[in-house]
C-alpha cells in the first residue's frame, strides 16, 4: 500500500507548468509522483518500469511487450514538430 504523506508531491498548477521536469524526475527514481489537482483530486505518475514491477502481474503474459511494440508504432506515425 502506498502511503500518500511519504511520496514526492506537486500541484497540477506546478506540474503545468513545466511537465518535463517532473517527467524526469519520476524516470529518475521519485516514482510515483503525486499530482494533486486543482479540485483536490489525487493522481499518481508511475515511470514505466516502476509501474509494471508493482502491477505486471496483473496482465497476461506478453502484455508489456505488445503496448510497448504500439508505442513504438504510434511514435514512429507522430507528426513531426
């Protein structure tokens, strides 16, 4: 269970702002994030891996690997900016 007082937190005004930044500071190691919106609502940002070592097994066999094969694909489809 995830204690919510313990983890890095930041507002959504805050995260708006400038969301690379904590994009990378959850890809570093301060994952999850706690966003907490402006209405109180509270999400949480996982880094990839991170995510599936705490919920993989609640997906079949071969799961990650598909969604990462269609996030390759969608990327390589993206307009370029």
């Amino acid at each position: 269970m995830l204690d919510y007082s313990t983890l890095p937190s930041v507002t959504e005004d805050e995260f708006v702002k400038d969301p690379d930044t904590y994009f990378e500071r959850v890809h570093q190691g301060e994952s999850p994030l706690l966003i907490i919106n402006n209405d109180g609502r509270k999400y949480l940002l996982f880094d990839w891996e991170d995510y599936w070592k705490r919920f993989g097994m609640l997906y079949p066999d071969g799961e990650k690997e598909r969604v990462e094969e269609a996030c390759r694909k969608a990327a390589l489809n993206a307009p370029q900016e």
